[in-house]
C-alpha cells in the first residue's frame, strides 16, 4: 500500500519540487493509456486494469504508484487500486473533468520550452519563436494540428465550466446587449442569454475560432435569434456597440495587444457602457500554484503574463476606464467592473 507523509522536511519536499515534471509526465501518460477511464467504480487489480490498457503490468503499477503518492487513484492494502476525486476529474465523461487541460498543460512542446526558462527571464520575452522558427499559434495551426485539438479542448473545457460562474455572478437585468470580446465558442456568451431571455449578444474572436462556436448560436440554434457571430481580431477593432462588453482571459499578451483590445473597446463603446474584464490573477486568489505556473507558461510560449490585481488596474485606468467592484468568480477568476466615462 502506496503511503504518504503528509508534511515533508525541507529536504524532501525540494527534492519532491525537482522531480516535478515526473509527476506532471505520471498523470499525462495515465491520461493517454486511458487509466482513468477503464478504472470502475470498483477498485480493480493492476493485471485488470493493464489488459483493459494494453500495457504491462509490471509498468503500470509503477505508474499507479507514483500517482498515488500524490493523491491520484488510491492503493488498498490488498494490492487493488481505485479511484480517487482527483483521478476522477480525468474521465472523459466527468462532469468537471479536466482532462483535456491536463494534457494540453504537458503537450510536447512544453517539455522542449521549460528548460528555458532562465532565458525568458534574462530576456523578457518568449523562447517559443527561437526553439520551433514559428508563432505559437501559427506553430499550433498549421505544424501540431493534435496540440491544437488538445488546445480547443481545453479552452472549451474550462470555458464551459466558468461560464455558469459568470453567468451567476453578472446582473445585466438592465441590459438590452452584450458583446463577449474573444470569446472562444461563445459558451459565456450562452450562458447569458440563456439566464436573460430578452438580451441580445455578439460573439466576436477570430474566424477560425468562431466557425465552431457553440451550437446554441449558429443558426437553427435555441439562441440563434437573439445572438450574432462577428469573425475579427479583437486587437485591429472591435466593431460592435452594446450595454456590456465582456473580455475574458484575454487580456495575457504582450503589452501592446493589451494596450490594443483596450483602445479597440473605447473607440467602440459609447460613454457609460459597462467592460467587465474577467481574469486569472497572480495574487489575492486561492489558485496562485496554479496561476503562478501558468504566468510562466505565458511567458515562454507568447510573452504575455498573468496579471497582479495592481497591474490589471493599471492597465485598465491607462485605458480610461473607470473602475468599480472587483469581485471573485470562482476560486480561479475575478472580474473587475469597469465603465466608459462620460
């Protein structure tokens, strides 16, 4: 049986902190064999569960035992394993499931990124152009076309699971439209026309993006005559008016394309228009092992940045936006209420 000292020494737990990628790499591998998935609700041996993967058993139970040391399925004193509430968030069939982040978190290009991250620091700026001799997203687009499903998977995955926290939290009972600015497939944007049936919205991203927007949206969709698809980049304009302008996780590029969507928002809204910016913060939030990593991924990858609470209230007064309420969405986002002035 797999046991775990719950507080280790300084010693240990550096030690623990350098092998980090081998844990990352453990839950990538058991995502791909398909582990949690051929796992039942019943705890089943490694012989079982190795003939449902196809994979050694010798192997795998070296596999399950590294990530049961970290809380990732559960070994019984029998020798058995089963499912734990983390191993059950990579099913492909939960609810919550963050399988897809998990692998997109650990594609294989972020193993060739990592090691460099000195240089992104000395520098400043991304290493990502420098180790492939492309753009990220052209990288993805058109020389990893599995990375870049792995991406829109996980996009919509954690789209899918904040936009019920956006809806709740927003009141736009006072509004008559609503524009999501880089809003993936538009599942934020959804989400609020379903809870206000007499809002009318506008998704707006890039056309590649917006082709595949959420089936409530395209035409013959449950939302279709309420809601409109503009296909655009967000940094050239933004050539909509409304109530409310919503920009989430977006605003994690280079300065200057910040600066950009910003400027793009004012020469667009009329005064008093409500821009609710949503993001992942870096301080101030239950979630900074994660956001924290995350900022850093950003940096080697597009040379973009998750914000401080300070820095996105930089940003957005450099803007001319006038700030109101910050509030929490979830334990992974706040939303920082914004007007155009007068």
């Amino acid at each position: 049986m797999t046991t775990v000292d719950p507080a280790p020494p300084p010693p240990m737990r550096l030690r623990e902190l350098v092998f980090g990628a081998a844990c990352a790499a453990a839950v990538r591998a058991a995502v791909r064999l398909g582990v949690p998935d051929a796992l039942d609700d019943s705890p089943m041996t490694v012989d079982d569960l190795a003939a449902a993967v196809k994979t050694q058993p010798h192997t795998l139970r070296r596999l399950l035992r590294a990530l049961s040391c970290q809380g990732v399925f559960t070994e019984n004193p029998d020798g058995t394993f089963e499912h734990t509430e983390m191993s059950r968030l990579l099913r492909e069939d939960d609810p919550h499931s963050l399988r897809y982040i998990a692998l997109w978190c650990t594609e294989p290009w972020t193993w060739n990124v990592w090691p460099r991250l000195d240089e992104a620091v000395r520098t400043g700026g991304n290493v990502f152009e420098e180790v492939y001799d492309q753009e990220f997203f052209t990288y993805l687009n058109e020389s990893a076309p599995e990375s870049a499903h792995v991406f829109n998977r996980a996009m919509t995955t954690s789209s899918e699971q904040s936009a019920r926290d956006v809806a709740r939290l927003l009141d736009l009972d006072d509004a008559d439209s609503v524009v999501d600015i880089g809003g993936g497939q538009g599942h934020v944007l959804a989400s609020l026309l379903e809870k206000h049936p007499r809002l009318r919205g506008t998704l707006l991203d890039l056309p590649g993006v917006v082709e595949n927007a959420d089936p409530r949206l395209r035409d013959g969709g449950a939302l279709a005559d309420r809601a409109r698809v503009v296909a655009g980049d967000c940094r050239e304009d933004v050539p909509v008016e409304a109530d409310v302008y919503i920009i989430k996780n977006v605003l994690e590029w280079d300065d200057d394309s910040t600066r950009r969507v910003l400027a793009a928002i004012r020469r667009s809204a009329r005064p008093e228009a409500r821009v609710v910016v949503i993001e992942n913060l870096v301080d101030d939030t239950p979630s900074m092992r994660f956001t924290t990593a995350m900022d850093l991924l950003l940096l080697l990858n597009v040379g973009g940045a998750k914000h401080t609470r300070q820095s996105m209230v930089d940003r957005l007064t450099g803007a001319g936006l006038v700030i109101g309420e910050i509030r929490p969405v979830n334990p992974y986002l706040h939303a920082f209420e914004c007007t155009v002035p007068g």
